[in-house]
C-alpha cells in the first residue's frame, strides 16, 4: 500500500491502521470471549445433567444398601429428570460430542431406567446388583465425557485469548515504532536540513533549501524558509544601501556646510560687483554675473536641502488626515501641472499618517514633480493609499515611459539623474529615500508594472495618545 505524501495524511493513515488492527483484536477477544460464555452455559447443562446422573446412583446406592423404598421413588423421579434433560438439550449434546454418542447415553439411560424400575419389582440377587452398578458406572461415564470434552474447549479458548493477547503487544510495538521511524525519518531530515541552510544564512550565506521532501507540509515550510531567505537577502542589500546613503549624507552634509559660507561670498560679492559696474558697461558683464548669482543661489539652494537633511532636531510627527495632507500638495502643485496632465486621488477619508507634516509633502512633492516631468505634458498620475499591516501604504504612479530595470538600483542614489545638464540636481530621489527612512518606512518601485512608474512608500503607524 503507497502511503500519502502529505503529514496530516500519514498520520491519519497509520492512525487508521492502528485503529483496524485494534478493532480486529478487540473483535477476535470479543468473540472468544461470547464463545467461552456459551462454553459456560453447556458447562452449567451437562454439570446439571451429571449431578442428576450422581443423585441417580446414590438413591441406588441407599437402595441396595438399606432397602430403602424411598430411594427407589426418588432415584425414578431423577431418571425422569434425565430423559426430559436429554431430550430437551439433546442438540446441545450432540454438538458437544456427536450423535452417535448421544445415541449411547441415551441406550444407557434405558438400560439403566430399565434394570432400576426391577430392582422395585424383582427379588434382589447379586447378578442384578452387579449389573445395575455395571450400567450405572457407564452412564457415570458417558456423562462425564461430555463435562471433559466441554472443559477442553474452555480451555483451548482462553489458550487462544492469552495468545491473542501475547501476539498483539509486540505487533502494537512494531506498528508504532514503524509509524514513528517513517514519519520520523521524513520530518527529522528534512528539519535538519533546513537547521543547516539556518545556520548559511546566519553567516551571511543566503541559499535556498531545496525541495528533496515527499512531504507537502515540509515543502510548504520548505518554500517558507526560502520566502524568508530572499526576503532577508532583499533587506540586508537595502540595509546596506540606507547605510551606505546615510553615509553618504553625513558626508554631504559636512561639505555643504563648507561650502555654504564660500557660495554665500560669491553671491554678495557677484551682487556688489554688478552694482560696481554701472549700467554703463557692456550688457554681457551684467548678463554673466546675473548668471554667476543665478548659479550660486542654485548651489545655495541645494547645500540648504542637505543641511536640512542633516539637522534632525525639528523633526516633530503628528497625526494628520492623509486626504487633505496630499490635498495641499496637489494645490501647491497646481500652477505647475500641464493641462494635460490629471491627478486622480484614491485615498480614503479614514486614513492618517504620523508624520512630520512639511518633509512627507516635500517627498511626495518631489515624487509628483518627478511624474510631471516624465510624463511630458500628457498623462495621468495616480495617487492611492490604503491601511496594511499596521500602517499605510502609499502608492503614486504614473503612465509615463518608465523607468528602465538597470537603473532601479541608483535611482535613489544622491546626484543621480536621467535629466540632461542643469535640468535637475539628482537630489530629488535622494531627498525622498532620506525622509521615508527617517520616517522609519520603506520607499521602493513597483518593477512588475507593465508600463509607466510607481514608487510605493510603506509608513510605520503608531496608535494616538
């Protein structure tokens, strides 16, 4: 028989296997035990039958010995207690022994009925004597043979039950220890197995267990195991990034704090040295240091944003209605948006978010200005959000060109653009990753869209004091 592949089905099925060989035993006791009850019952018959047959010759015995004539009444009455007992148990009797020696009680008990009714009617001599005592032995005799056959049987069935009973104890002992080695041997090894990938993946190793079990349980945890091991795999490589980022900030971050003083003097100095001129100079010298200040406000601009990324003290969270939070962003956005262009808003009244109000609207900022962008005046941008996993998911997707596979590991990279010189700094992205982080959420894109781009931001919740 091919057991099931599954553990559930195993178990069930060696469960199943006990419980017939258990049912069977039980019922193999059951009958034997019906059967020497019966074996009793005939016991307690032919016992009758022999008690009767004694009662018989001991009124015999008072007779010849005191010539008493009760005896001989009563030894009559008990001679006809035996004839109705074997006529009425006479197939009893048979199936005890056999016809045939039925047959030879019953001729006994004649003979015998007959040579007792003479010893009333006849003078007693030593002949009749001998031979009522000749009969009466042989009766004895034919009736305790039935008691001996019957005790045998007994016997031969409670040999039976205590063997029954000796057999089933080691063959329980070998159906478990069976169930146990075979659902063992699949389960331990396949546990062990996945013991051992822990251990790789504990070292940084992550390999995924293969699937060598006939067990769909196993397989199942199997698959698990290796869910978590890419899952793992996939956080320890964003891990690194948001560090090698976060690095990458501070480090930002102190050089823009040196830069800031040199770019400020080369601003005002531009400025003075544009009113030194005069109006009188050539029109060039004016349009190159409005350049000059242009630029170096520019520069200025970028150096505030990553300071700002630096400095953690004003970073304060509260609970904010989502809807209206994004709201605001879209009116802030209004002047810039194509008419071409639709923002469509999917988000539920019920949702908050607990965050710091201005740095979540300048990452969702520069997301929609980022779409706005890549959707060249013609589009739609989605905006959707929805309650999971205790927080809030944020998706804002457009039906743009995309964004191209080999580059969704440097997009949040700092000063990483796809835009031509001077179009864009290639901090927005940055700027975003940054403030999802510190928000202790997870900013990634959607790599199974078909066609435009989605970036999906994950935001811890927290409940309201």
């Amino acid at each position: 028989m091919q057991q099931p592949g599954g553990i559930r089905s195993k178990i069930m099925f060696w469960f199943y296997l006990l419980l017939a060989f258990m049912v069977g035993i039980s019922t193999i006791t059951y009958w034997i035990v019906s059967r020497i009850e019966g074996k009793l019952h005939n016991i307690e018959t032919v016992d009758t039958f022999l008690a009767n047959t004694l009662e018989v010759r001991r009124m015999e015995k008072n007779f010849l010995l005191y010539n008493d004539p009760k005896a001989l009444q009563q030894g009559e009455m008990y001679l006809d207690a035996l004839t109705g007992q074997l006529a009425d148990n006479e197939e009893l009797f048979v199936r005890l022994s056999s016809q045939q020696d039925i047959n030879t009680v019953r001729s006994a008990l004649q003979d015998y009925g007959a040579t007792f009714a003479r010893l009333g009617h006849s003078e007693l001599s030593r002949e009749l004597a001998a031979l009522i005592r000749e009969q009466g032995n042989e009766l004895i005799m034919l009736t305790e043979d039935l008691v001996v056959m019957e005790r045998r049987a007994i016997q031969r069935l409670i040999r039976l039950i205590s063997n029954t009973l000796l057999l089933t104890l080691p063959l329980l002992i070998v159906l478990f220890s069976a169930a146990a080695a075979l659902l063992g041997r699949g389960i331990v090894s396949s546990l062990k197995k996945l013991e051992r990938h822990a251990a790789l993946i504990a070292t940084g190793n992550f390999v995924e267990a293969p699937f060598t079990s006939s067990n769909h349980e196993i397989n199942s945890l199997i698959s698990a195991f290796n869910r978590m091991s890419r899952e793992l795999k996939k956080r320890q490589q964003q891990l690194v990034k948001s560090e090698k980022l976060a690095s990458l900030g501070t480090m930002l971050a102190g050089v823009a704090h040196e830069l800031n003083n040199p770019l400020s003097n080369i601003s005002s100095s531009a400025e003075l040295l544009d009113e030194e001129i005069g109006p009188a100079n050539t029109p060039l010298a004016h349009q190159l240091l409005d350049q000059i200040h242009l630029e170096t406000q520019r520069s200025i601009s970028i150096v505030q944003t990553l300071l700002s990324l630096a400095r953690h003290e004003n970073f304060q969270r509260r609970h904010y209605p989502l809807r209206a939070l994004l709201q605001e962003i879209v009116l802030l956005l209004k002047g810039q948006i194509p008419r071409g262009v639709e923002i469509r808003l999917a988000v539920g009244e019920e949702l908050s978010v607990f965050v710091d109000k201005q740095k979540i609207q300048q990452a969702i900022l520069n997301l929609l200005k980022n779409s706005i962008d890549a959707l060249a005046g013609k589009g739609i941008i989605q905006i959707k959000a929805w309650q999971k996993q205790g927080g809030i998911k944020i998706v804002i997707a457009d039906d743009g060109p995309g964004i191209p596979v080999q580059l969704k590991d440097k997009i949040f990279d700092p000063f990483f653009t796809t835009k031509d010189t001077g179009q864009g700094s290639g901090l927005g992205l940055f700027i975003v990753h940054e403030i999802v982080s510190q928000h202790g959420g997870t900013i990634h894109i959607d790599l199974q869209r078909q066609a435009g781009a989605a970036f999906i931001i994950n935001l811890p919740g927290k409940e309201k004091s």
